[in-house]
C-alpha cells in the first residue's frame, strides 16, 4: 500500500534496459526538481529534463505521490548502499564523515519534497523501516571505525543518526550547507577517538 487509497503498490518485474535507462534518468530529474521547486515542480519539466515524454513518466508513475516515493526509496536506498562501498575504499573516519555529508544532502532533497512525503509516508511502519535502514548503515560505518580503534566504543547508531537529522534542520533552517559540515566536524570530534 502507498498510503493512498485506493491505490495499491504494483509488483515491480525486471524493466526492459531501455525502460530501466528512462526511469533512472526521471528519477535523477525529478528529484533534483523536488530538491529545488519543492513539490510543485513541474511534471513536464521533469519529463523533458529526462529526455522523455510525459506519457513515458505517467506509464511509470500515475500520479506525482508516487514519483516522488520513488525518489525517496531510492535515495534511501543509495545512501544506506554506500556505507559498505565507503568503508572498502576509504579510511573509517573520512568514511563516515563522507557518508555523513551525503545524509545531510540527503536530508536537504527530502526539504524539497517534505509537503509530498508528508502525504506519501504517512505509515508509522515505513518511517520507522527507514529509520532502521539508516541506522544500519551507520552501525556499519561505526563498526569498521572500532575495529581499527578509530572510534570511541559504544557510539550508538542512533544517537548518531539523532544528530545528523538535528544538524540537517539546523541548516535547513539557517539556509546555511557549510554550517552542516561545520557542525558535523563538531559531531565527529565526539566519535573519533584520537
């Protein structure tokens, strides 16, 4: 269920490439329209920054709510996947300080569609599952800065995440990126042992 009625989650099959390449493109257009119009963004600016026809983006997602779902699972998704991919090629700290300023670009997308997602997300469950998610990823950035004595032991994954969206209103609020990662510095300070 997406949260509105009447409409139910259609199972996803295997997209053809071509129609893979098309839906990734409207997503990357569509969120960065979101990010920055909010979520009175243009479905026909979105299509056409994608290269697509508005059927093309309706056939994928019927109405703007689900679009903009999309987007969030995805980059959910994207931010939860990089923890891993971080930590194999950069040291523990500039992992998790990498990571960290993704979450806050994270966050600042999420602004933009805040009005659309209020509407979308309404299940307890869902937000909590991508609590969960982020909280996971942070677990692991966390982890493999403890087993090289990098990080203070016993940081919870949640206070961290607690943190991270604290500092994301913050610079929301004051229309301020470089004080998100001035803060994070701060944040970091806590965590990393030296």
């Amino acid at each position: 269920m997406t949260g509105h009625e009447g409409e139910t989650a259609r199972p996803r099959r295997p997209l053809r490439a071509d129609a893979q390449r098309n839906e990734d493109r409207l997503l990357e257009a569509a969120a960065d329209a979101f990010a920055r119009q909010g979520a009175g963004a243009s479905v026909k600016d979105i299509a056409r920054a994608a290269g697509v026809g508005v059927g093309t983006l309706y056939r994928r997602f019927p109405s703007k709510e689900l679009l903009i779902e999309a987007i969030y699972r995805q980059e959910v998704q994207r931010l939860c996947e990089a923890a891993p991919d971080l930590t194999a090629v950069h040291p523990p700290a500039e992992a998790l300080r990498t990571w960290m300023e993704r979450f806050i670009d994270f966050m600042a997308a999420k602004q933009g569609m805040a009005e659309a997602l209020a509407v979308v997300l309404t299940d307890d469950s869902e937000k909590l599952h991508t609590r969960t998610l982020l909280a996971d990823a942070i677990t692991h950035l966390l982890t493999a800065a403890e087993e090289q004595s990098v990080a203070r032991p016993g940081v919870a994954a949640q206070d961290v995440l607690m943190a991270l969206g604290g500092i994301s209103l913050i610079a929301a609020s004051e229309e301020q990126r470089a004080l998100a990662t001035r803060l994070i510095d701060l944040l970091l300070h806590g965590i990393v042992s030296n």
